[in-house]
C-alpha cells in the first residue's frame, strides 16, 4: 500500500525514471489478472463480483479486458 501512496505523491519514481516511467514491483505483475481476479470460474449473477475491479491504465486496454471477461461468461 505504501508502494502505491509513494507513487500518488509521485515521490521519488519521478527523479530515478522520469515522469513518464513508474517501475511495477514483480510481486504486482499477473500473467492471468482476470482470474487472479474473479477466479478461474465465475458466475454473473454472483454478487461478489460488483466488489472487484481491475485498473487500466488506457481505454484499449479497458476494452481488451472487458471483452476477456465477457468471453468467460
């Protein structure tokens, strides 16, 4: 959590990588995030589901997960 504070403050990620550039810890890298996520099955009318969200960073990528998601439905 404070990983992600320091990064909100834009404390020292913007004087090592530029403004542009924010370095990710591994341990926050997923190569599945939708079942990381909402697991390796899920139902759409569970209502756990409404509690969980996934952050991205560019609208394509958005759309990209929602149709993933969509698909496992």
């Amino acid at each position: 959590m404070k990983w992600l504070l320091e990064i909100g403050d834009k404390q020292e990620y913007e004087e090592k990588l530029g403004e542009n550039y924010v370095h990710i810890p591994n341990d926050y890298l997923s190569s599945d995030i939708i079942t990381d996520i909402y697991g390796e099955k899920f139902d759409p009318s569970d209502s756990t589901l409404q509690s969980k969200v996934i952050v991205a960073g560019k609208n394509i990528e958005v759309m990209e997960l929602n149709n993933q998601v969509l698909e496992r439905m």
